[in-house]
C-alpha cells in the first residue's frame, strides 16, 4: 500500500507525534529492516520480542479465527508503531503483520523497548492514545459491515477505511486504498462475489475505479452520501 491519500499520509501516526528526542531514544534502541512484500514481520501466536515503527510501506495486519479463516484487521502506514501491544502485556500476539509492498522498519526489541517507556514515560501515554482510537475505529468498522443492504454498506465500510488511514481527510482528496477483493469481503463480511457487484455499481456511479489490489475513491462527496443512504450529487463540486 503506497498511502491512503494520495500524496498525504494526514498526522495521525504515533511516530509524528513523539518529540524529536523521543524518536532518538527509540532509534538508538532498535535497528532498520526492510521487508519484502508479503514478508511476515510477526506471526499470530508468537512470542512479543520486538515492536516496528514504519517508516516506509504498508503493513496488513490479520488474524486467524478457530476456523481457519483467515480475517484482514487493518492496513497500518508510515509513522504508525505496530506490534507495540503485545510485548507491553508480554502475551503471544493476537494477530499477524505482514508487508504490503516493501516496507522499512525500525525494529525495537521488547526489553529495549520497555526501558525507553521507562525512561520516557510520554511515549507509553501516546502509544495508549493511538490503542484507544484504533480500538474506536474498530468499532466503528464493526457497525457499518452490519449495514442492511449494498453498495450502501460497501460505501461506509471504504469511508470507514479511508478514516481509519487519514482522519483529516477532505472530501477533495481522492483516496487510493490497496486491499485485494477478499481483504474488502472480508471487512464487509460478505461473499467476493456479493463485493465484485457491490463495486460494479459504485465503478458505474463513478465513485470508485479499480485495479489490481487497489481502490481509488474518485468521487469522495458521493462516497459519504452513498454511506448515509441519500443519493449522491451528479457533480462533484
């Protein structure tokens, strides 16, 4: 995933709103690692040994259910930490990070990491921050993929997304989100086949255009009125 935005990440990554000294103590405590695309960083169930600060790329995160079934959680991007959960409750982890694309990494190794929160306690009060909101956008996700009918429930899952990714999104910018068709099905919790006619119909409102693995949001304006249930403007303004 290249960016949620085009050309624009928004602020909301922890990583952006540490100081510069903060971000020091974190970079002197871990190492850089770039991963391939489709490269695991982490597995779910694996012990906490380390948490990532992106700097580059997109990681998915996901879990497995007890029936197998694999489940897409949320796509994180540059300036975000993930991973920092785990090694701070010191359980394995409930879910697994993987590379979209190619992605730098700071990697942190848990005891380092504790320490530095020890020492910078303000790093742990943001790191709590960025949980209590993923946690309200979760929520929020949650809702909107039990929405009664399609292509209004698939418009507010794709608005839901796209705020998960870029919170001070305008309605001007368009928004290249790349998940592939099961990813989508997935956070929509309906079949690829009910998804692809779910696209066709917002691809021929002219809302979205597709292509391999991404999802460009053209008509921003028409994709929150499609999720409030209302009929979206014949122009953009």
């Amino acid at each position: 995933m290249t960016g949620p935005a085009t050309g624009e990440h928004g602020d909301f990554g922890t990583w952006r709103r540490l100081t510069p000294a903060e971000q020091s103590a974190l970079r002197s405590a871990g190492h850089l690692k770039v991963w391939r695309p489709g490269q695991v960083l982490a597995l779910q169930g694996s012990p906490p040994t380390s948490i990532f600060v992106v700097l580059h790329g997109w990681v998915k995160i996901s879990a497995t259910n007890y029936r197998g079934e694999d489940a897409p959680l949320a796509a994180r991007g540059p300036a975000e930490i993930v991973g920092e959960l785990a090694p701070l409750s010191g359980l394995p982890r409930t879910a697994t990070m993987s590379a979209i694309d190619e992605v730098h990494t700071l990697v942190v190794p848990r005891d380092k990491f504790l320490g530095v929160l020890r020492d910078r306690p303000r790093i742990a009060e943001e790191i709590f921050r960025t949980a209590a909101i993923r946690l309200h956008q979760s929520d929020r996700l949650r809702l909107e993929s039990g929405g009664p009918d399609f292509p209004q429930r698939l418009a507010a899952v794709l608005l839901e997304l796209v705020l998960q990714h870029s919170p001070d999104w305008t309605d001007g910018k368009q928004v290249v989100l790349h998940f592939n068709q099961g990813e989508l099905a997935g956070f929509a919790r309906v079949s690829r086949s009910t998804l692809i006619r779910g696209l066709e119909e917002l691809r021929r409102l002219g809302v979205v255009r597709t292509a391999r693995q991404r999802v460009t949001i053209t008509r921003p304006r028409a994709l929150r009125e499609l999720a409030a249930g209302r009929e979206p403007p014949a122009e953009e303004a």
